[in-house]
C-alpha cells in the first residue's frame, strides 16, 4: 500500500488471501474418500479418489510454494519463471532476506547475512517431493504408452506395474492406492514442515484453515505509515 493515501491512510487494510489452503483441504477430503472406499472394500471407488488425492498433494504443493513467494514480496521477476523444483530450492534463500530482521515469539531468529538453510537434491524429503512431481507432470501431460507387444504377452503388458524406487508411488494410473495416497501426503508434510523450518517457523501458521487471510491494518504517526498486522 502506498503512503501518499494521506489522512485517509488508516481507512484502508491490506488483505492476503491463502487459496492454496483449498487444495490442501480437496486433497485431505479426496483421502478420507480413499480410505472410508477401501473400508468398504469398494476397491474401485478406492483407487479413484487415490488417484484425485495424489494429484491433489502435488497440486498443493506448487500452491503452497507459490503463496510462500507472493506472501514474502519477492518481486515477481525473480522467483515466477523458476521451475517447480527450483522454487522449492530455493525459497528460504530469496525469501528470508525480504523480512531484514526476523522476530518471532522466541525473539529475534533472522537477520539479514545469516546462513540459510535448503533442501538437499539428493535426500528426502526432496527426493520424493521429485517423484510426486514426476507423477503430477505424467498425470498432467499424459501420453498413451502405445507398444509392440507380443500376441500372448498383452495380458502380462496390461497388468504390469511400474512404481518409483524412493516413494514407491506408481508410474500407471491404475495402480493407485489409498496407500499411495497416505504417501503422497506424507512427501507433502514433509517438505512443508521442513520449509517451515528452514523459514523459522513462519509459513505453516498460514494454513492453519482452509480460506485463511491476514488482514494487515495502517498505523500511522506524524510522518511515517507502516503496515500493522491485525
């Protein structure tokens, strides 16, 4: 928000709305389908919302990352054409240094030029947090797997299952399961929490509900306005 609002500074809010929380709430709703299905033994209705439910953490994810950005102010040219993966690498680091100092309840955990911290490519949770990814963009991008197949060998072509070696999540469709599902939000709180921390605690308070907002008030004295969070 601009100063030169004058007097009428302290009429206005400045309201951040967090739609990503919606897709995190579609996909904690698409699981409890999955599960209640499997309880039923309704192996069918299982393996669909699982298949919704794996998408729906993925999706939640690139939701999440991108209100991170936009919730710090990190100008658009910076962070907007990186790729998923990158912004997940490196939000902390372009992130953090927009607050200068840091307080929370545990008093000061951030200064401008202090070490900060990032996932590692090659452990998890990010290792699976890149499979998820890779199920997401074969989902979203889909390509029928067309094959020369033997005459006697197409039952075996048609049943064959093809997983990733870390998650375990499945490379085929139809080989979704709820237990897939429950893994999928797994990699989800995992890279979530993990952010959370490498960010001291700021980012998780922000989906606490689904359809959370801040409302940031003006306080003004003689000269100066600055944005009060209500």
């Amino acid at each position: 928000m601009d100063s030169d609002r004058g007097e009428d500074a302290w009429h206005w809010v400045y309201v951040k709305e967090n739609p990503a929380t919606y897709l995190v709430s579609d996909a904690e709703f698409a699981l409890e389908c999955a599960r209640s299905a499997k309880g039923r033994e309704d192996d069918e209705a299982a393996t669909r919302f699982a298949r919704v439910a794996i998408l729906m953490y993925a999706f939640s994810l690139e939701g999440f990352i991108n209100f991170v950005y936009e919730y710090y102010e990190v100008p658009a040219s910076t962070w907007s054409n990186l790729s998923f993966k990158d912004k997940w690498l490196r939000a902390a680091s372009l992130c953090l240094p927009c607050t200068g100092l840091l307080e929370t309840e545990e008093g000061v955990v951030y200064r401008k030029g202090d070490p900060v911290e990032s996932f590692r490519e090659d452990a998890e949770p990010f290792v699976s947090f890149l499979e998820l990814k890779a199920f997401r963009n074969r989902t979203v991008h889909l390509k029928p797997p067309f094959a020369m197949v033997e005459h006697d060998e197409v039952d075996a072509h048609l049943s064959r299952e093809e997983y990733y070696p870390v998650s375990g999540l499945p490379k085929l469709l139809q080989h979704c399961s709820v237990e897939h599902a429950e893994t999928a939000r797994r990699i989800f709180q995992a890279m979530t929490g993990e952010l959370d921390r490498q960010m001291k605690g700021t980012i998780l308070k922000s989906f606490e509900a689904e359809g959370g907002a801040e409302v940031e008030s003006i306080c003004s004295d003689d000269e100066d306005i600055e944005w009060d969070k209500e």
